[in-house]
C-alpha cells in the first residue's frame, strides 16, 4: 500500500470492511491469543517537555515518585506470579535513575523470574541501551509519536524526530525487540500524517506499535484540545495490521479510558493483539498520569476484554 492508499484507507473504505480484513489477518498471522505484557510505572520523572504529557517538567502539579529498585523487582516478581511472560519497566526520560540501578534491576528480575524484560525509559545515552541489553533486557519500547518531523518539534521542545528514529535504529542494532506507536488526534495532524505515521512503521521494522488516541491532561498546554477519534483509531489499528501484519499491537490504554465499556475488546476486533495490565503499586498509579482520567486496566480488564473479543489469553504460546 502506498501513501493514497492508506489515507484512503483512513477516510474512505467502510469501517466494517477494513475491520473484517484487519481481522482475518490477525487470525491467521497472529492466531487467536492475546499476549498481555505486565507493566510496572517505576518513575513518574522526566526532564523533558513534551506539550501533551501530565508528566512534562513544567508540570509543578504532579507528585513525582521514584520506586526503589526492590520495589521495582517486587512489583515484577508479582507479575511473573500472575503468570504474565513479560514485564514491562516504564518511566519518564528520568536521567536521574541511575543505569546501574536498572541494569541490576534487570538481572534480579532474570535471576529470580521467567519473564521476558521490556523496557520503556525514554531517550538516554546510547550505553545505557547497551549496559541494559547486556544484563538481559530483551525489548525497548520507544514510540516515534508523530511522523511529521515539524509537529515533532513543536510537541517535543528541543529534540527532533531524527533523534528519536536514531534511538530506535540505535536498540535495533543491540538487538533489542523495539516497540514503536504514535498518538492519534494531534492537534496539526491530518490523515497524510497519518498515513506516514502508518508507513514509518513499516519502514523502520518496528516489533510492536501501539496507536491510541491523544487524552488531554488538564496541567499541560494541551488541556483544551479534544480527544483523538475512537473510529481513527480504529481504522489506525486495522490499518497496520494489513501493512504490518507481524507487528504485535495492543489495545491501548488510551482507547479503554475514551471507551471504557468497549474500547479494548474493539481494539482487539481491528487487528490488535496485545493487552498491557498494570502493575503499578497502587499508590503510585495515581501519580503516573501521562493524560487525565487514565483508565485502570488491570488483569481481570484485560481477562473481560479478551472475552468480549471473543479470544483467549495466552502466555508465550501456551493457552492458560
Ligand atoms: S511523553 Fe515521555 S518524554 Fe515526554 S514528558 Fe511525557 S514522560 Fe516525558
């Protein structure tokens, strides 16, 4: 598919038939299983800015938090306890949490579970991705956000899109797994954007994308603008599914907090495969708020999701 094609795609085919395509591609590539990927929010600090984020350092209103790294390996250890195969570590770009603190973080939980390790920190320096890889981390996750690389600069003040996709070329050279996603519903994106954000995708050979609608957060300059579409983003997710039908895609967070009845379940009927419970401590879940009324989906979410979908959890291929 080309540029025309997929802002057709976007705009133009029925809904209901680039469903029932996205969907029958997922079940012959992907097969019927949900993989859940179990993530634990273990730093709510950032140094950078980006305009639509609650966690954005000129946000003075949030209540930052730094988990200890026995609380980090605690909240993995309950994940693997669950029977989730993959733990997901997320912070904001907290350059402050040391990399030997997390590389250390990394062999404890490899020592004590079998559990694949994500990671999902940000940009950092390059030998941190490295120090990571070698400790056993075997996934980054680190979306390109917008592929239009001027609303890239206008969102992210002091950095370039060219940085981010030399980060993810940079992980993919470790030979990490990289998860790439993008927002839908940016204030200056139109269907072309899109469409490039579609075919990025593609071209960078990303593992894993994830594509949910942009939620305001009522403390960042973007408060005041409206929620990305629940249709686009469906049409989004079907959309990869056909161009980039190994991609793993989960069904975002951001769609259950616009659609908490069905947002999951529908994600999962348009191409996407994945679900990603949280972890988080509940005291510190509250204080993770990228955007405002973040839904809370945890394991037995992702159970009724995956059921409403008509589909079945799986764990590293074995049906539980
Ligand atoms: S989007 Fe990520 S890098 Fe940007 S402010 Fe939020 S946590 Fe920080």
């Amino acid at each position: 598919m080309d540029r025309a094609q997929v802002r057709h795609g976007l705009t133009a085919l029925p809904l209901a038939e680039l469903r029932s395509w996205a969907n029958a591609v997922r079940a012959a590539v992907k097969g019927e299983g949900v993989f859940l990927r179990g993530i634990v929010e273990f730093s709510n600090h950032c140094v950078r800015n980006c305009l639509y984020c609650g966690l954005r350092s000129g946000n003075r209103a949030v209540r930052r938090y730094r988990m200890e790294p026995r609380e980090v390996v605690a909240a993995a250890v309950e994940v693997a306890r669950a029977g989730v195969g993959s733990v997901v570590l997320q912070s904001g770009d907290d350059l402050d949490y040391p990399a030997g603190d997390i590389a250390r973080i990394i062999v404890e939980i490899k020592a004590r579970c079998e559990v694949a390790v994500v990671l999902s920190a940000g940009e950092r320096p390059f030998s941190d991705y490295d120090l990571w890889r070698e400790a056993g981390a075997q996934r980054y996750l680190i979306k390109h956000e917008t592929a239009d690389p001027e609303l890239y600069a206008r969102l992210h003040p002091g950095r370039t899109l060219s940085q981010r996709l030399a980060a993810q070329r940079h992980l993919k050279s470790l030979g990490y797994e990289v998860g790439s996603g993008f927002i839908v519903g940016l204030p200056g994106q139109d269907a072309d954007t899109l469409a490039r954000d579609i075919l990025l995708v593609r071209e960078t050979g990303a593992d894993m994308c994830g594509a949910g609608p942009f939620i305001p957060q009522a403390d960042t300059p973007l408060a005041g603008h409206p929620p990305g579409s629940e249709e686009t983003s469906l049409r989004v997710l079907s959309l990869l599914r056909l161009i980039c039908p190994e991609v793993n895609i989960p069904a975002t967070t951001a769609l259950a907090t616009l659609d908490p009845e069905n947002g999951q379940s529908l994600a999962l009927l348009h191409g996407a495969n994945v679900i990603m419970p949280s972890f988080t401590p509940p005291e510190r879940r509250e204080n993770y708020r990228i955007y405002d009324h973040k839904a809370q989906v945890d394991l037995e979410n992702a159970r009724e999701a995956a059921s409403r979908a008509g589909r079945r959890i799986i764990r590293d291929g074995r049906v539980r």
